[in-house]
C-alpha cells in the first residue's frame, strides 16, 4: 500500500510538471476589417462557424474549410431596438443558436440599462423565418458567456460578469430570473467581469472567473439551481503571471476526464487537463490577439481536433481596434 501511495503521489507531481507538447500549428483563417470586435464562437454541425461582435449587431458565418472564405451576414440586429453588439451564443437545439443581443457600451463592457435582449436563430427555418425574439431583459447589464442547461431543454443559462451569477431564461415562455449566485462569481474592485465563459456537460456547469483568475464547475439541479460546491479546477497565475481567462470550450469525457481549452488575453490558449489540473500554455504573440473565445470543429475528424479562438484585436494609438478575427489552432 505504501509503494501504491508512493507511486500514485510521483505520478501527480509529474502530471504536474511535465514538459508541455511543442505549440501547435496556427492557420489564420479571417481578419475583420478595423473596430469589429470579436467575442464569441459557436460551430454549426456542417463546420461553419458562427461569430458574434460587440461592435457591430451583425452574427457573422465563415467557412473555414475553404481558402480565403468571406464573413457572411446572416442577420443585423440593429433594428427595431437599436442593438450595438452581440455578446454570447450557444447552440440550443440541432442547428438553432441563442445569442444576446445589446447596446453595448464597450469601454465598461456592460449594456446600457434596458437593452440587454435573448433571441435565437433556427437554421431549419427559412431566412424570413430564422430569427426570434425570446425576451428582454431588463434588471443586469450583462450575459457573458450562455449555454443549454445540460439536461432541461427549455433552459438557457448566462452567466452574468457584473453581479456575479448565473441566470435562468426559459425559451418557451421568456420567463428569466437568477439561478444563483456566489461570491466565487463576482468580479473585483480591481477587475470587472467576474464569471465569463460558460459550458454546460453532463451534470455540471463549467465556467471561468476572469477577475478572480480561475476555472471552475458546479453541479447544477433541473431549474438550474446549485446543488453542489463551486468546484476550483486551475489557476490563471499559474499559466503565467500576466494570464486572463475568457471563454473555453470543452473536450471531456463523460466521467469529465480531458481537456478544458481557455481562449485568454492577452496572447494565450489554455489547455487544462482533468482532473489533476496541469496547463497547457500555447503563447502566439503574433496570431493570438486578445484570445476570447473559442470552439472545436464539426464535422471531419481533422475538424474535430482543430480549435478555432477568436481574437478580440489590438488598438493602435488612436484607439482603431485591428487584427480582429479566427485562427485555427490543429491540435
């Protein structure tokens, strides 16, 4: 027993310390034109890939598998209630994706009191047809990160960055109210988004706290209640020092052994391993741009081990926000 534990405790610590993999290959696969921010990511099941800007209402479809593809608009939200940006965007059911849409003021990164809206996007419907209004939420200033509740269909979570919870909105009936809340949720007097990204798998929430710097998980009941102890999977300090989680996404198995990518400013993507914790730190300072997001292919096997990060951009000297954008990394 003593050499079991001895040798269970020597596995851990290299697990660890050990020697990342080499980077991977980066493919740049599109760059907006100047002041698009780019914040969220979601992959349709024929490997197009859906992108959300807060700088502009329009919900963007690229088509990474050819060369040089373009950024369609699939549909402007400027109208009728003056939307600035989208914000989150998750898939609800097979090819239908809800999104937040806002006025957004970007510089607090919170929307303007009473703008803040949920609707989806059906893609099994005509294009007349596509798009509808869920509800309007009137009482935070910000859905960060949204995801399917993982095993009741009829709810969509947000996790809101300014009052530090996670909301509930039911998408037959608009009704919408917290699930809970945390102070392991908030953000800090120094740092203003406090739970960010979010993903949803088996009976738990996976999410990070960009402020407080780490990734976490929380079981959740039915109607989205917490029903165990926020759980802490890793450290953004321990990546590296100047190291900001945003947004993941998963590559678990259904015991949630695997891998936890985190898109993080301001040049990194993060692969956590569960469930002892070691990081996976791939630093790009050229490619990786304020990293926001991020989203595994569908479709092909190679599609299916490419992670595709969006990039916020960089500011020049005038404030012109550039190099917005996707690239592919082939893990």
């Amino acid at each position: 027993m003593k050499l079991l534990l001895a040798t269970l405790a020597l596995w851990a610590s290299s697990a660890l310390t050990q020697t990342p993999p080499p980077n991977p290959p980066i493919r740049n696969i599109y760059t907006f034109p100047p002041n698009h921010f780019i914040e969220n990511i979601a992959v349709r099941s024929n490997s197009r890939l859906l992108l959300t800007s807060m700088s502009v209402p329009h919900l963007y479809s690229i088509n990474p598998l050819i060369p040089n593809p373009a950024a369609d608009i699939i549909h402007s939200f400027a109208n009728p209630n003056n939307a600035t940006g989208i914000s989150g965007i998750a898939e609800i059911a097979p090819d239908v994706f809800a999104v937040i849409v806002a006025d957004w003021d970007l510089f607090a990164t919170r929307a303007i009191p009473g703008t803040l809206a949920v609707w989806t996007v059906n893609f099994n419907k005509a294009p007349s047809q596509r798009v509808k209004f869920i509800t309007q939420v009137t009482n935070t200033t910000i859905f960060n990160g949204i995801a399917r509740h993982p095993t009741n269909p009829t709810l969509l979570l947000a996790a809101d960055s300014a009052l530090g919870a996670v909301w509930k909105v039911n998408l037959l009936t608009g009704a919408h109210s917290v699930a809970f809340s945390s102070p392991l949720l908030t953000p800090t007097a120094t740092a203003h988004l406090g739970i960010n990204g979010l993903k949803a798998q088996g009976q738990y929430l996976y999410f990070t706290n960009s402020a407080q710097g780490y990734l976490g998980r929380v079981k959740i009941g039915w109607n989205g209640e917490q029903v165990g102890a926020i759980e802490v999977l890793s450290s953004a300090s321990d990546a590296g020092a100047d190291v900001v989680y945003d947004d993941i996404a998963l590559d678990l198995g259904h015991g949630g052994s695997g891998k936890v990518w985190i898109a993080s400013h301001p040049d990194y993507a993060v692969g956590v391993t569960l469930p002892e914790g070691s990081q996976w730190v791939v630093k790009n300072a050229t490619k990786l741009l304020n990293p926001t997001a991020c989203a595994f292919g569908r479709g092909s096997a190679k599609e299916r081990t490419t992670l595709y990060v969006t990039n916020g951009g960089e500011f020049l000297p005038d404030f012109t926000l550039v190099n917005e954008g996707v690239v592919a990394l082939d893990l």
